[in-house]
C-alpha cells in the first residue's frame, strides 16, 4: 500500500481528519526535532496540553511526574475509556538524515514515540470537533516508557481511581509489517524483561602465570556458553524466553588477568510461571558454573515489568472495530508475539484492554539510529481510534 493509498483509505470513513493531516504531520516533525528523555517531556507536554485545552478537554498535568490526561465527557453515558501513547525519546545520537531531524545532541525519537502522540492528538481533534459519543473519554499522554517506569508511576499516581478506565488501550508502531494495517495479538503479545548482572570474581595476576589465578575471563568465557542452555533445556519447547548476554567486561592490558569480569543480561518471557523459573535457574546455574573454575558469582537482579497480556473480550472488539473501518485486508492476520518489552504490561494488569500494533513498511528497526517514522500511517491509526471511542462509548 502506497503512502498516497494509505491517505486515502481514511478519507471515506473519517474525510474530516483528511482536511488537516498535514497540521498533524508538521506536528510529528516539531516533536521529532525535539526529543526530551524520560521524565524530561516538559516542551513535549506542554504542547500536548495546549492543544488538547483548546480543543476542549479538561487537562490534569503531573500525573506520576511529567504525564498528563486530557478529558473530554459527551452525554450521560456512563461508560468511560482510556487510550495511552508515550511521549519520551532515547539517549540515541539521531542518524536518519531526515530535514527534520533531531537538533538535541545524543537525543533521537528512535522508537517512533513522537508519532504515538501524533495519532492520540490527530484522533483527539477530530473526536472533540466532530465525534460522536455518549460517555468519557480520558487520554493518557505517558512519560518514561523507555526506562518502563512512566505507567507504573502514573498508576501509583491513582491514575485509574482519578480517571476511571472501564477500558485502556494503547499501540505500538512496529517496523517490517505492512504500513498502515493493524495487527492484534491474542492473550500474551509483548514479553516480560528483567536485567541481571553478574560478576564474576575470581584472582588476578600476571598473563605470563595464569597457574597462580583463578581466570575469571575464563570462567565468564563458559558461564556464556551454558547460558545458552538455559532455554533449550530450562524452558518447555511450547514456551517462549530470550536470555541475552550484552556486555562484558573484563581487565585493561593483555598481559594481565584481571580480578573480575561484569556480564550483564536481558531475560524475556512471555508466561509469568516462566519468568519465574528463570530468575531462580540463571543463578544457580552461574554460581555452579563458576565454582568448577575456582569463581564465585555477585549477582544483581533487577526487576523490569511483566509481559503485555491482552484480554481476550477488549481484544476482540478492537478487533472487531478495525475490521469495520479497513476491511480484513486492513489488518495483519496471525500477528505473531513481540518479544520486546513494553510497560503498557502495568496498565494492563491494572484494566482490562489490549495494545496492539501499526505497520510502518520497510525500514530501520525500533532503537536503530536510522530509524524513520511513516507519516502515512497517522492519518489511518487516529481514525482507528478515533472510531474504536465512538463505538466504544456510543
């Protein structure tokens, strides 16, 4: 589907976001060249809050930090939905050679964050000077997904008892999928991420002698390769987990073996029973491990957020709205699992909803330096939204 196509497509079912969807782009490219890092999005949310004020919402600002909500309430419905998009940018040095790109030195929007808000604000227009509905509708304009403690913060902030949520959504654009389609996953649809790290300790000495120490690079050598084992012969094959090991460092010259080895990893699961299991064998195991070599383990965990699982009722019926705006060739069919992390998980065990996810066609991924938003799926995702309220509060 070409980026004309996609523009397109909306104009029969929302014509009225058609008519300033380049307002909505330039917007996109105004946040973009101005990326703020987690708990930093005071520019990002203050223009957030303006518009949405002149629109006609109430906005609450400082929820859980620097997060806000916008509200807007139609009728005497009693029915009351929530719909989340993050604002904040990563500490990433901008490589896209985009016109537009970012002019904060090591700050990128390299996750597309800035056009998640782009799409809540385009569906937040368009519902507020022409949707339907009977109800309210609160928007949720969330800091600090990327270090996963902005939902947890807003949460702990009584977000949900504040601004009560009979449902939460939220959606993620995602590199390498059709542009503009929606996919949606049942059940678990983004995997759970906890960090570990762990030092390996064992006596230093000169290269020349390595018979008078206890090599930790050695020892942090095989403790990697039995890592390897850990989901092969740890986790049923049914099931899901990804242990990385991302870094490691050891000593400074080559003559000399150092004291100690720092490893530090990733661990992702999508079943809480596994993520369990997991955080119990990884040490076990390291400490077994490095035993034989004469090493003992320093272990640090550390707790990041669980898996993103969707209901299955909330899921259906997103399902169901898009169907009705795009058609079944709209969307992605048999949408696979993410195994990144993303801490929507937290509102999701707060509320029933579901988080599912926009193609964005061929590109760099999510992180990369290169990567590059597609304009052309704003216009279809906030009509997405802008239907899934109307039908949801109608």
């Amino acid at each position: 589907m070409t980026d004309t196509m996609l523009r397109r497509n909306v104009a029969p079912v929302h014509a009225a976001i058609e008519t300033f969807i380049d307002e909505s782009i330039a917007l996109r490219h105004d946040f973009h060249r101005h990326p703020e890092l987690a708990w930093d999005e005071h520019r990002t949310g203050g223009r957030v809050a303006d518009l949405l004020r002149g629109w006609g919402y109430a906005v609450t600002t400082g929820v859980g930090g620097t997060g806000l909500v916008g509200t807007l309430r139609r009728g005497d419905g009693t029915r009351s939905l929530g719909i989340r998009a993050d604002m904040d940018a990563l500490p990433i040095e901008e490589a896209s050679g985009l016109e537009f790109a970012s002019e904060a030195p090591g700050r990128m929007h390299a996750c597309g964050h800035d056009g998640h808000t782009t799409i809540l604000l385009t569906a937040a227009r368009y519902l507020a000077e022409q949707g339907t509905f009977s109800g309210t509708l609160h928007l949720i304009f969330q800091p600090a997904e990327e270090i996963g403690q902005g939902a947890k913060r807003m949460i702990a902030d009584g977000l949900f008892e504040r601004f009560p949520c009979d449902a939460v959504y939220g959606l993620h654009n995602w590199p390498g999928l059709p542009a503009g389609k929606l996919g949606f996953v049942d059940g678990p649809a983004m995997a759970s991420v906890d960090w570990i790290g762990i030092r390996v300790v064992g006596k230093g000495g000169h290269g020349a002698a390595p018979h008078e120490t206890v090599d930790p690079v050695v020892a942090a050598a095989h403790l990697i390769t039995a890592l390897q084992t850990i989901v092969s012969r740890n986790v049923a094959p049914l099931d899901t987990a990804v242990v990385t090991v991302g870094s490691i460092h050891g000593g400074d010259a080559a003559n000399v073996i150092p004291d100690h080895v720092d490893l530090k990893l990733t661990v992702r699961t999508f079943r809480p029973e596994v993520r369990d299991a997991l955080q119990a064998r990884i040490p076990e195991l390291a400490r077994q491990v490095l035993a034989g070599f004469g090493a003992t383990a320093e272990i640090e965990q550390r707790a990041g957020f669980p898996s993103v699982i969707n209901h299955p009722a909330e899921t259906a019926f997103a399902r169901d709205v898009a169907t009705g705006l795009f058609g079944a060739e709209g969307l992605i069919a048999d949408l696979a699992p993410r195994t990144a992390s993303e801490d929507f998980a937290f509102m999701l065990q707060a509320r029933p909803g579901s988080f599912l996810f926009v193609g964005t066609g061929d590109g760099a991924p999510l992180h990369s330096p290169r990567y590059r938003f597609n304009d052309a799926v704003i216009a279809p995702a906030a009509a997405f939204w802008a239907r899934l309220a109307e039908t949801y509060l109608s």
